[in-house]
C-alpha cells in the first residue's frame, strides 16, 4: 500500500478481504445476537450513503457533522463521508446526564465552528438537540441509510478525484488542558499515519481487533475502526456504555472472538483487572498487542493487569504502551510488537529540580512516589515522523535523559486547526510541531513525563501532579482514577498543591476524617509540602473531557467559584 493510494481507494481495496466487523454487547448487536456484517457490505451502504448525500447538495470539500452512540448505522455514514469526499466530524455524547446544558452549548459551538452543512443525529438523541437560528440543517441518521425513503443506489455516487490535501476528518480534541479545538486531519495525513501504525505494529489481515471505544475520540475513529476498515482487518466492535457496565465484558470479547488487539486508556485496564479477579474460563492466549494510551501509564496497574491476564494465557509481552495525539492522527511512538513494557526508575528529586532523569535502583517498593518515579518507555517515532526534546525557553535540542517538551514533524503531523490560525501558529515552531508534552529520550525512545499546562511548581521543583495523583489513587476510600491536583498561589505568591478527590466511605475505609488524613499525608509525601487544600466530593464530580481524561483547569475553576459538590459529613 502506498501513501499516494487515497483513503476511498483503500476502503474499496479493503472491501474485496474476507473480513468485517463483528457487532458485540446489547447496545449494538442485533436481535439475534452478535452479528457479523462484511467489510463489503458496509461499503456498499456507504456508498448509498455517499450519495444520499450528494443528493442533498453537499459537494467534496463540506462537512457533515454526526451525533449518535456506537453502532453500524454510524459507522456506515462516517464511511459513506469519506466516499463523496466529505469530512466527517464524529460529534461527542453527553457525559453526564446532569450536564445537559454544558453538552448542548459545546455541541453547537463544534457544529457552527467546524462549518458543518448537515447535522445527522440518531433518534434516540434527538430530543436533545434541537436547532435554533444560524444552526445548519438536521435530520436523522436513518433519513440517510439503504432503504429510507429517496435514498439512491450506491451506484448513483460520483467518487471525488483525489485530493490528498482534501479533509477527510474534523477531529475536535478532547480539551484536557484548553478549549476544544479541530484538528485538521487531510487524506494525506489520515494515509501516512495509518500505514505507519500498521508498519510499527504490525498489524495485518489475520489479526482481529476489539474495541470498546467511542468513535467521537481519535483512538476509537482512527486507531479501531479507519485502521480496520482501510486494512481489511477483522474488527469485534462493542460500546464503550456496555464496557463501562460490565469492564468483563472486554475481556469476554477478546476471548470468544480470538482477539489479538485491543487498546484503552490506563483507567480501562484497571477496570479489567478487577473485573478478570472475578472471571472464569477465558483465553486470552492470542491477544499480542495490548495497547495503553490516551493518559498516563501507571505501571503498577499494568503490573496488576498482567498478573490477572496471565491466568487466561496473555504473555507479559502483549503489553504495548504507546504515545499518540489528535495533531499526528492517532499514532506518534510505538513499542516493538511482543516486547511488553520496560520501565527506567528515576530519582524524582533530580528531575523535578535539575530536568534530568537520573537512573537509580530502589530496593522497597515504597519509595515508588517518594523517592522514585518508574516511567514507562513508549517506544520509538512511527515511520515518516521524527521527534527530537528541546530546551522550552531556547528550543535547543537537548542531550538523552534531560527533560523538555516533546517536537514532532513528518508525514503523520496535522497542518493545523481549523479556522485558528493563532493556534496554528502556536503549534509549530521552524517546521516542527510543538506537542505541549514534558518529556526525555532513552536509546531514541520517548519517555513522557506530563504536559507542560499541568506542572506545579513549588520551591523549584516541577511537580507533575499525574505523581500526586496516582499515589493518592489507591488509597482506601479514594476512587482510583479520580483524583485531580493542581496549583495554587499561596503565601507570599508562592505555589501550593490543592487534591479535590471522589470519595466513596465503606467499612475498611474509616471516616471523612481519616480519608482526608491519608490523602494529606500521601500528597505531602510526594510533592514535598503540605497541601493547601484536600477536597473531598462525591463521585461523578469531577470534570472530565468526552474522552474521561481529567480537566484540571476546569477543576481549579470550579474551586475557586464553588461549584464542586463536596461530601457531606
């Protein structure tokens, strides 16, 4: 396969495999079950789908915005997208029902700033977007399917010629650390970076995916179900509600269909991993690619999966920590397929004052989160990238194992975001992209350490509060993956350490009283003074992008004007 192929061509290609995708889990099987639809069949429909909607106007170069959960009909219509050469902006559900008006407000600043002409929104979420004035037209999902009413044969779609600098995706990010933005994703960048992917993990026709993931975020659109479909890949396709449910369900999955990739954020193998203590009778023998991603890696929760898996027959080498963004697609470093995760133990003093990741040994495993930070390699740039760590202030290239914020360029990068061009220009910097990332290299491996917005810094030192955080995660009483720490000016202007974490008070756990004792000491341990402030509120507080990666500027906010619903006594 080769980068000038354009996507359409690869969906065509890819057709002709044997192989399809698998719909699993009662929010998108059929009625009788798991069903499994060929790639082919689904590229037929796309192509009626396509053009339905060349017969409403739309012309290559326009978007089409879509909002509904996981399911076939979606995924046939973000296809059918790309096969009349228009760009698909996978729209994010609500995260919470309670935050309806939040939802609604950022769904048509998506909708009206990615210029979309057509709205397309599954029935069961109709009533909650409804247009008002300036709002491009809306319609239903189905309106557009095989089978409605004036939908044309796939063989009235007039396939656009290739344009490889036509937009085939508007990926809005997830808005961890500033306002969403849409990420430009071309046919050219969306062709590298897959062909990259497949290249760094060896993933081919054989293989057999399974996800969980939503399709509005980049690994769930790009890395499972692009990746797939433009590969002739077999993929099993749950939804990330049924997963969340029942985490087993995932592992059930890779199991009953052979599974041998899947991929989930840190948080997601820790729900597997209790989930797998109460399991029996899986095999999990021919999954060889296991990726974690999308946040950061806790080694001791892989550590934990590990042990779990290796009952049900997962090698340790499965293991595949990676690094990707929306700005490179999806994938940015990758390990080598089978080798598992290694780690580099670092004096936490010296690279949080000097910047440098000083090697140590450590004999107590407590001393992990005190004395020693465990940092997990991820691997090397995909094919077509290169990646180099600079001086923040001079951008000058730095030496292995000193710390400076992660630059990218190549094949696989974004041309920028859409009708930002302040924030494009921000993002590069002489050619190279500019990730945001605090990170180091090792034998040309990439090591990150945080994101820049994130840093706390307190008496010189550059506190990462992901440390803080994952320290205080598996206290008892505490919701592991739902703690947020941040700074805040304290006396005299100088920097201290707030912890806003969910609680949840059982028999083992003791009070509020002991539970706030535990975090303040822990957090103390860590970051070397004494919190400010230990928050502790009730679960499902704390603010998290469509992705469920934690928002601390938006938690710090909502400290600062009250709006955090704290634990009552």
């Amino acid at each position: 396969m080769t980068a000038s192929q354009s996507t359409i061509e690869r969906l065509e290609r890819a057709a002709d495999f044997d192989t399809g995708v698998r719909f699993v889990g009662d929010s998108v099987m059929g009625d009788d079950g798991p069903v499994k639809v060929s790639w082919r069949q689904i590229h037929d429909e796309a192509r009626a789908v396509g053009a339905a909607l060349q017969a409403r106007g739309l012309v290559p170069g326009d978007h089409v915005a879509v909002l509904g959960p996981t399911s076939r009909e979606l995924m046939t219509i973000v296809r059918g997208c790309w096969m009349a050469g228009l760009a698909s902006m996978v729209l994010p559900l609500p995260m919470r029902m309670g935050s309806l008006d939040a939802f609604i407000e950022s769904t048509r600043s998506r909708i009206r700033h990615g210029d979309a002409k057509l709205v397309l929104i599954d029935d069961m979420l109709a009533d909650l977007y409804t247009a008002v004035e300036g709002d491009p037209p809306i319609d239903s999902m189905r309106s557009v399917m095989p089978g409605s009413p004036n939908v044309p044969s796939g063989e009235a779609l007039e396939i656009p010629p290739h344009d490889p600098e036509r937009l085939v995706i508007l990926q809005y990010t997830s808005g961890s650390t500033s306002e969403p933005k849409g990420v430009l994703i071309p046919d050219r960048v969306l062709s590298a970076n897959i062909d990259a992917c497949c290249e760094a993990a060896d993933l081919a026709p054989g293989d057999t995916m399974v996800s969980w993931l939503p399709l509005y975020h980049d690994m769930g659109l790009i890395g499972f179900l692009v990746l797939p479909m433009t590969k002739g890949v077999d993929l099993v396709q749950g939804a990330p509600q049924d997963f969340l449910a029942h985490p087993g369900n995932w592992m059930q999955w890779l199991s009953d269909y052979g599974g041998t990739a899947t991929a989930g954020p840190n948080f997601s193998w820790v729900l597997a991993t209790r989930a797998l203590k109460r399991m029996k009778d899986l095999d999990l023998s021919r999954l060889t690619l296991a990726l974690s991603g999308a946040e950061p890696i806790e080694p001791k929760a892989v550590d934990a999966f590990v042990s779990e898996a290796s009952r049900f027959g997962f090698a340790a080498g499965g293991v595949f920590p990676a690094f990707g963004m929306a700005e490179v697609a999806i994938g940015g470093s990758f390990p080598p397929r089978g080798r598992g995760m290694i780690t580099d133990t670092v004096d936490r003093i010296v690279l949080e004052t000097q910047g440098v990741a000083k090697p140590i040994t450590i004999s107590d495993p407590d001393e992990l989160g005190v004395t020693a930070r465990q940092l997990p390699l991820l691997g090397k740039a995909l094919p077509g990238l290169e990646m180099k760590i600079v001086n923040r202030n001079t951008y000058e290239e730095l030496p292995e194992r000193h710390v400076g914020e992660l630059l990218l360029r190549g094949t696989s990068v974004t041309p920028g975001y859409y009708k930002r061009a302040d924030a494009t220009a921000a993002l590069f910097r002489d050619g190279w992209m500019c990730t945001g990332d605090l990170a180091y290299l090792l034998d040309g491996e990439l090591v990150v350490c945080g994101r820049i917005k994130d840093i706390i810094i307190v008496g010189g030192r550059n506190i990462f509060p992901e440390d803080i955080e994952a320290a205080i995660g598996p206290l008892d009483g505490v919701r592991a993956g739902n703690v947020i720490a941040f700074g805040m000016e304290g006396y005299k202007g100088k920097e201290s350490v707030v912890v806003v974490a969910e609680v949840r008070v059982s028999d083992s756990s003791g009070g509020l009283i002991e539970i706030r004792d535990r975090i303040h000491h822990r957090a103390l341990e860590v970051s070397g003074v004494p919190p400010r402030d230990v928050m502790l509120v009730t679960p499902g507080t704390l603010p998290k992008t469509s992705s469920g990666k934690l928002q601390r500027a938006k938690c710090r906010q909502e400290y600062l004007t009250e709006d955090l619903a704290i634990v009552s006594p």
